[in-house]
C-alpha cells in the first residue's frame, strides 16, 4: 500500500476506539426496508456508477472528483464486481471483466508489477477469480506472471523467513504481505493439484504464525523489522481477515482442525477487540487505505461461516455479528441520498466518498447477501 505501514498510527487511535467486548445478543427492533441481496445490489451498482472510469479502472474519488488511479483497490473493487455477477448471474457485470483487466495494466504502467508485494497479491487473487469464472487463459497468465514476482519477496536474511512487504524493503516482514500471498498460494493448488503450491502456502503460513501471530489471543500482529526484530503489535482486521482466510483454506485441503482452531480463534479476537463498543460492528481504522480493512476481513470472515468445521459455539456469535455489521451499516452508515458510505460504518459519511470506503461496504453487503443465498 502507498502509505507505508500505518501501525504507529494506531498506537494512538487503538486507544481511544475500542477495543471493548461485543455484546452476546443483539437487539434487532427495527425492520430492514430492504433485502440482503437488494443492499448488496445497490452498493455494488452505486460502486460503478460513482467511481468506474470508462478509461477502464476505478477513480479513487466519487463523482469524478478524484480521477487519480490506485492500483490495490481496483482489485478489491473488481473483487465487488465479481460478486455482483455471482449473485445474480447478470451480464452487465461481466462487461467489466476484460475493460477493467488492460485498463488497469495501461495505468499501472503496461504491466501489473509494483514495488508493493501485496498490491500485486490482491490482483494476483482478482485475475485467479476471473480466470475461474471466465476459464480465459489470458487471467491465469498474468496471476503466474505475479505469483513468479512475488515469490522474490521471501528470504530468511531478515526474521527467518516470511515474504517482505516493498521490494526496497526487504527487512520488513508485514503481515499484509504474507496473508494474501498464502491465500494465493492454496488457492492455486486447489486449481491445479501443484504440490508446489501448497508447500508454499503452508510454508508463508507456519512463519507468520510464528512470528506475527499470538496464538494467546488471536491477533495478528502488524510487521516485524527484520533488522531490529521488533514486532509491532498492532492488530488490523485485514490483517486478521488474511490469517483466517488462509487458514480455512488449509482446513479445506488438509482436514486439519488446528488450521480451524486458528481461525476461529483469530474471528473471535476480531469481533471482540477490533470493533466500535458503542454499535458492535468493525472499528473505523480510518480514510484511504483503511477504509478497505474492515470489507476484507468480511471477505473471509463468511468463508469461515460457510465451514462445517466451524463449532457451534462460535457460529450464533458469528452471524449475530455479521448481520449486525450489515444492519448498522445500511441504517447508519449510507448516505441516503446517492448511498455512498464512509470510513465510518456507524456514521453517514460527510463530502465526497472514497473507492476503499464504498469498495468496502459493498464488500460486506455482498457476503452477507452471498452466505444468506448459501445458507
């Protein structure tokens, strides 16, 4: 990401926000006007309408008033997008596939690479879903091309192991860099049956749950600095969403229940340290980058609910908590006028929006609406 690690500033913001407990039960006295899949839809449908550039990106402010291009939530974006066509199967969706992949290639330069690991990982896992849905070679080509890229950023000169976050940088072993790149890497075993693959996943797994995760609590710290070893111990719910993420992943492939004891775990810590006390949803970390955190944690949050492996006594919770992330959000958090949302899913966001903060938002309707049609 473009802002470098934001952990210091959290020292500060952790303190005054909340790490407070979630209440057991919810009180849910207001009817929902509309539907799960209904919010899902308009948020996605307001996410185009507002930030997608016919140049074939997403601008990064709503309205055209900031048509300046970032390359990580683009692919969370098209991330939404994907949804949207899953859900309903329409082909206004898909008309994006194909525009958004080279026109996020002409603005990133005539490539896909960047000096940030992760930022290439998202986009590595956005071409891995079009490449499933669509079966077009040209998806597959280029999440290899990263993949090859990325696997650069491991060495155990610094910390032991673990992928670095920047390629200047190859001291700092972030946690951000490590979840998606894991993902990744099961992801494409799942796909090809490349031992390969899996190796590497659980290899960049087993180093951040030694190193940057507590396996205490379940939180998953920030980054350690290779040169000093200081892990700064912040705990951001995408960084928690990755962790769990990739240990569902695992789960599935293996059968192991360690790997579902980690991410139930790692849930459980997020929705009872990471949030606003006072409404019981997903903390504001904040505008620009992370006005995304709180929609990827969502992401594989309902990947965990979908598990059979999950224990009954974490899966009322879980869902109680979900919906009410959704239900807060849609009576508190949208601006009613043009449904745009902030970094805020517990405030009506004042002045233009930003596409991590809308990209986030129609994440989480877009699970919500997905786990209810599973469900």
């Amino acid at each position: 990401m473009k802002f470098g690690s934001i952990a210091l500033v959290w020292l500060a913001l952790l303190t005054s926000v909340g790490c407070g407990k979630i209440k057991d039960e919810y009180q849910f006295n207001d009817e929902l006007p509309v539907s799960w899949e209904e919010m899902a839809r308009r948020s996605t449908d307001t996410l185009i309408r507002q930030f997608w550039n016919e140049e074939g990106y997403f601008n990064y402010g709503s309205d055209r008033s900031d048509l300046g291009f970032q390359y990580w939530p683009n692919a969370h974006a098209m991330d939404a997008v994907i949804d949207a066509y899953l859900r309903s199967n329409d082909p206004k969706y898909r008309a994006y596939f194909e525009p958004w992949f080279e026109g996020v290639r002409v603005k990133n330069g005539g490539n896909y690479y960047n000096v940030f690991y992760d930022d290439m990982e998202w986009n590595a896992l956005t071409f891995l879903r079009l490449y499933e849905i669509t079966k077009e070679q040209q998806y597959m080509d280029a999440t290899l091309l990263l993949w090859e890229d990325i696997l650069k950023a491991w060495n155990t000169e610094y910390a032991g192991g673990g992928l670095a976050w920047r390629k200047d940088m190859r001291y700092s072993k972030n946690a951000c860099s490590n979840g998606p790149a894991s993902i990744l890497a099961v992801r494409l075993y799942k796909l090809t049956k490349e031992e390969a693959y899996l190796d590497w996943a659980k290899r960049i797994y087993e180093w951040q749950k030694d190193v940057l995760f507590d396996r205490a609590t379940g939180a998953v710290f920030d980054n350690i600095n290779g040169e000093t070893d200081v892990i700064n111990t912040v705990a951001l719910t995408y960084n928690q969403g990755t962790f769990l993420g990739t240990a569902v992943e695992l789960f599935d492939v293996t059968q192991d229940p360690l790997y579902m004891n980690d991410a139930q775990k790692t849930a459980n810590y997020t929705i009872s340290k990471c949030i606003d006390a006072s409404s019981n949803v997903l903390r504001d970390e904040g505008s620009g980058d992370g006005a995304l955190f709180k929609g990827i944690f969502m992401r594989y949050f309902v990947q965990l609910l979908e598990r059979d492996g999950l224990q009954d006594a974490f899966r009322l919770k879980f869902e109680n908590f979900l919906h009410n992330n959704g239900r807060v959000t849609w009576l508190q958090g949208a601006d009613q006028n043009f449904l745009l949302f902030g970094s805020s899913w517990a405030q009506r966001p004042s002045g233009d929006a930003q596409l991590t903060a809308q990209t986030s938002a129609a994440m989480l309707f877009e699970s919500i609406a997905y786990f209810e049609k599973k469900k």
